[in-house]
C-alpha cells in the first residue's frame, strides 16, 4: 500500500463543467476511492480550467509532494514551479476512467498513458508562410 498522497483536480470550467458533467465525474471519484480504500491517499478539488478545454473533461491528479526544509513550495497546483512529484493532467476523463486512475495512479503510483492526450494545436503562433506574404513580396 503507497504513502503517498494525492490531489484530484476536477476542472468545472465552461466546457468541462456543465456540458460534459464535472459534476457527476467528482461523484464518480470520490465512490471510485472509497471503493478502493484510497479515501486518505486523495483529496478532491476543484479548477475553473485548464486551457485544454477541447480535450475535457481534464482532470489533473498531482502528488501532494513535502518541500524539503527550506526549498521552494510553490504557490499553485498547475502553473507554478515546484515539487511536482508524480503528476499528470488526464484529458477526456469519464466515470468509467475514475476508478482505473484511482488504482493505478493513486494506489499503484504509475501515470496512466492512455488518459493523456498531447495538447491540442490552437493555431496560435502558427504561420503560413505563403499566406503572410504581402503581395509585394510574391512578385
Ligand atoms: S473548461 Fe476544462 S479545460 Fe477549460
């Protein structure tokens, strides 16, 4: 049985909470860890958004990691620096995904690969090279 402890972070931002059912997800948790056993190796929280809203429901699982005495603590959960132990952000999470993350991120202390999802191209950043010329400069 782990040591460790963990924070389940349920977004119930604009996309990932009413119209997809964060509501319903955080329930699906909170069984999934009693059910388990894993109700003091978990806390559940909430968190307005990821920004990998096209992916959600997200849902981001983060070891809750003791400074060592005198090191940075950091201030936030998921864009600050700091201890970050064993962390993944898990996108398209339903309730049939709670308990396998329960049993093996929280209780087996493996990320689980399959729930994630590399980020989504926003299209921010991105130019087309020919698009951008001006005509002046395609004569
Ligand atoms: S609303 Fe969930 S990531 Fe933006």
């Amino acid at each position: 049985m782990t040591d460790r402890r963990f924070r389940i972070v349920i977004c119930r931002g604009p996309e990932c909470g009413d119209r997809r059912g964060s509501a319903v997800l955080h329930e699906a948790f909170r069984s999934a860890l009693e059910a388990n056993k894993a109700r003091e190796h978990a806390e559940l929280a909430w968190q307005s958004c990821f920004g990998r809203c096209t992916q959600g429901p997200n849902v981001l699982v983060r070891e809750i990691v003791t400074p060592e005495p005198g090191g940075f603590t950091g201030g936030g959960f998921a864009t600050l620096p700091g201890p970050r132990g064993l962390t993944a952000l898990y996108n398209r999470i339903d309730e049939s995904r709670a308990g396998p993350l329960v049993v093996q991120h929280i209780l087996g202390g493996q990320i689980v690969r399959e729930f994630i999802e590399r980020p989504a191209p926003t299209g921010i950043g991105v130019v087309d090279p020919v698009a951008s010329r001006t005509k002046d400069t395609l004569k």
